[in-house]
C-alpha cells in the first residue's frame, strides 16, 4: 500500500487527468424564451412596479436553468430582451436598469448584494447560477451617470447600454458586455464609445460573447473569432426572421459554420413579430436547433458540444471560397437574365428553366455558377439562380456578396425574391460557387417549413456548397451568403 504522502498526489493527478478528459466536451443549453411583455406606455413606472414584471420573466428563466442544470448542462444562455422586452423610450426603460459593474471587483451579488448599490435582478440571477451550480447568461440594462466634464455626455446625465452578463458557477460576475451595434428602434439605449471584445475562460473552453445585431459586423464579431480565438460564442438574440436568407436558425448555424466555432444563440419568442429560432450551432452544423411560429410557448435546448473545435478530428478545412468559381469557364446562358428585389436589394436572376443544367448569373466582380439536377421540374414552381454584390440596408449599410439557389412565391418572375416557406421540388444535385472578394462566407440550406439540413450538404475546400446526395426535403434555398467587412461605410450615428 502507497504511503498517505504519494497516494495523495496520485489522487490529484488522477482527478486533474479526468478532469482535462471531460473538459473536450461540455453539455451547453439555450431557452427560447416568450417574454412577458410591459405595458407599452412612455412615462417611467416605479422601481418596484418593473422589478414584479422582470421577476415574472425570471420566474420562468429560473424554472429553465434549473431544468437544464438537473439533466447536467454546464452554461445557459438565456435571450436578449428576456427579462423585460422591449417596448420602451429612453425615460420609460430607466426602472428597469442596474449600475453593472466591471467584473475586475470580483463581485458575487448573491452573497454580497448591495455592495454596488441596489441590485435585485444581477442579485437573482447570480443566486440561479450559485444554487444550480451552472452558467447563466442573460441580458439586462446597464446604467452610468456621467456630467458636463464628459462631452458627449447625454442631456439626462447617464448612459443607458443593451448589457450582457455571466455568472459563474459560484454566482460570480465574470463578464459584462455593452452591445456595439443596434439596431433601429433601440433609441432607449446608448452606442459604447469603444466596441468590446469580451471573453472569459473556463474549464471547457475560452468564450466570447456579444449582441444579435452584433454578429453582422467585424467589432465585436470577427475579433471575437478571429483575434481573439474564442472556442464558443454566446450569443443572445431577438431575431425577426427574414426569409428568404435571414431566418434566425438558418443565418446563425451558417455563421457558425462559417467562422468555424460553436454558437450558443438564445431567441426571444414572439410570432407576432416573427421572432423564433434558437439553437447550439457548431462548425460542422447545429446540434440541436427550435423554430415555432405556430405556438407562444418556450423551449429548452441542450447538446453536447466540443469545448475546443479547433481540436477536434472532424473540424472544417480551411476554404478558398473562390478557387473554384474563378477557375471554370463561364456556363452558357448567362445573358438570360432579370432584375427582383430581396426586400431593397436588387438581385440579377436567371431562371432555371429544365430539370438540369450550368448557370452562371453575374453583379459587378461577383459571379455565382450553380450545376443542378431537380429529382421533377414542376410546373407549378419556378426556382432561379441570383447574384448580389453591393450594400444592405437603410440608415446602418453594410456590404453583402450573395449567390443563392432560390424558390420564387409563384411561376410570375417578378415575384423572386419575396418570402416562401414552402416548397414541392426536390434536387438530385446542387453545386453553387462564387467569385467571393471575402473570406468571409456563410453557407445555408433552407429546407420547406423553414427547417435546416444538417448533415445533407458540404463545403468543399475549393469553396462549393454541394448536396451530399439527393435533398430529404424540398428546398426553398442554398446560399453562400459573403460578408466584405472592409467595404463598410463609415457607421452614421457614430
């Protein structure tokens, strides 16, 4: 029998190698959560009035962090507006906000909560994460008063930021994220003078975290990633589904695909506003995923993940996302084309017009070639092969380079482009390529009823997005949906 003095040190080892062992894989969690919303008035109620509607949100919040702690999740990401929606001015969400502080203070608000003054809902939370031994994300508001020495300074002497929060295991704060980019509407809340790339470490993994909106542009998102090499991404959401490339389910397993990591994204749930679809996405498709418009119901999502992706046998290769498509001679019919509109962009179409064939349909220096076999040409369903380089949106514009594979509403070609979400045809084969100035590119295969196709599709290392086999289900669209982050103009409200 070993002496106590080298017994105990062998235990340790032992448990440290167990340890390291477990710590490949984590068993994460993310809950769609249908919000309890305000009253939508403009004028501030009481703290304690807007205290009893977030302990409502957090009623239900906690039922499901102590479900996914019970069956052995390490990390819950709960949505972005979860604890208490969003319909506010910026005098009416004021109730609602807490001083958040750094983390640097080494603060546990369930043992310790009025350290920084009043604190219930950062108080709550931390005791969820304490008492069920588990990470809790969640998104709250953030508030920090400021005076005249500071000259950008708001007229009402604070600032007001969209604020991610993690406690940790012992309902520790470790780490706190003020939203960089929002989106329209969100005049309750204030720009960060500097974006913030957050992240934090644990025994499964390095992580970063940021905001919806935000996984559209390079800060925080692609600094995140590519900077500062984060294994997994939290990413609390409100996501309003725009078909037909847009859908949350559809966008955030493409990205993460794409930048080759996990991605935890947590969804509001509000099908009057088109807002469902959460998942735990990983580099080589989503693990688990939930899209309902047809109830008003919550949903718990849980999946084993590698906490290191980089690692792992099966990770990705590197893609040149334009090797192939610069490398063949243009397809013939080319020329066939037709202007539709993708809610503002105006794409350049070619309609498919046999059962098989090679396409090619050009805009400016992006060219998509697409080679295809549909099981049956209906007659009844017109599908087109579309090109979009240029930028997207209205106030806030960034530049988009997409080549789709797209089902159009009806057999009249002026109608490509407006939303579907149901579909007849099946392929045999599809092989769709492009010209991408980025590498930066997103593949997504949209299947009819809004549902994803994990499995049915590869990435081929010279930048195809090619069915692995005939589709299960009929396709509404495949997509290689191009980010060039550097053709960005100047951000307006900055």
């Amino acid at each position: 029998m070993l002496p106590p003095q080298v017994l105990l040190p062998a235990v340790v080892f032992a448990l440290t190698a167990l340890q390291a062992l477990a710590s490949n894989t984590f068993l994460a969690a993310v809950y769609e959560h249908a919000v309890i919303l305000p009253d939508p008035i403009e004028e501030p109620v009481s703290p304690s009035h807007a205290l009893a509607l977030m302990n409502k949100n957090m009623d239900v919040l906690e039922g499901a962090i102590k479900e996914a702690a019970q069956q052995g999740a390490q990390i819950i990401v709960t949505p972005e507006d979860g604890i208490y929606g969003w319909r506010f001015t910026r005098e009416s969400i004021y109730p609602y906000l807490e001083d958040i502080p750094d983390p640097v203070v080494n603060w546990i608000p369930c043992t310790d909560p009025s350290r920084f003054g009043p604190a219930p809902v950062q108080e709550r939370l931390s005791c969820m994460a304490r008492n069920n031994s588990i990470y809790v994300v969640a998104n709250i508001g953030d508030k920090k008063p400021c005076d005249s020495s500071d000259p950008d300074c708001p007229s009402d002497g604070r600032y007001q930021y969209n604020t991610d929060v993690v406690f940790d295991t012992q309902g520790k704060l470790v780490a706190r994220y003020h939203k960089y980019n929002l989106f329209r509407g969100e005049t309750q809340f204030n720009y960060p003078k500097e974006p913030e790339a957050v992240t934090f470490e644990t025994p499964f993994g390095k992580f970063g975290i940021f905001t919806c909106f935000d996984i559209l542009f390079y800060e925080p998102a692609v600094v995140l990633v590519s900077k500062m090499q984060v294994d997994t991404v939290l990413f609390p959401t409100a996501w309003m589904n725009v078909l037909p490339f847009l859908t949350a389910i559809e966008f955030h397993s493409a990205w993460a695909m794409g930048m080759g990591v996990n991605l935890l994204s947590a969804n509001t749930h509000n099908t009057s506003m088109a807002m469902t679809g959460s998942g735990l996405f990983t580099p080589e498709g989503p693990s688990a995923y939930h899209c309902d418009t047809a109830t008003e119901e919550g949903r718990l999502l849980l999946a084993e993940l590698s906490a290191h992706p980089r690692l792992s046998p099966t990770y990705p290769p590197a893609i040149n996302w334009s090797l192939y498509a610069t490398s063949i001679k243009k397809f013939p019919g080319e020329n066939d084309t037709f202007s539709g509109a993708v809610r503002r962009d105006i794409f350049t179409f070619s309609e498919l017009r046999h059962k098989d064939g090679n396409y090619t349909v050009c805009q400016g220096d992006l060219c998509c070639h697409l080679v295809y076999e549909m099981s049956n040409k209906r007659k009844d369903e017109v599908y087109v092969l579309g090109a979009f380089n240029g930028l997207h949106g209205s106030l806030i514009k960034y530049h988009w380079q997409i080549c789709t594979l797209l089902k159009c509403p009806s057999t009249n070609l002026s109608t490509c482009g407006q939303p579907v979400e149901t579909a007849q045809t099946k392929f045999e084969m599809f092989s769709l390529s492009g010209t991408f100035g980025t590498s930066y590119v997103f593949p997504e295969v949209l299947y009819s009823g809004v549902q994803l196709a994990p499995g049915e599709f590869e990435v081929l290392r010279d930048g195809r997005l090619k069915s692995k086999r005939g589709t299960s289900k009929p396709l509404i669209t495949a997509t290689l949906f191009g980010r060039l982050y550097e053709k960005d103009p100047p951000h307006p409200l900055r």
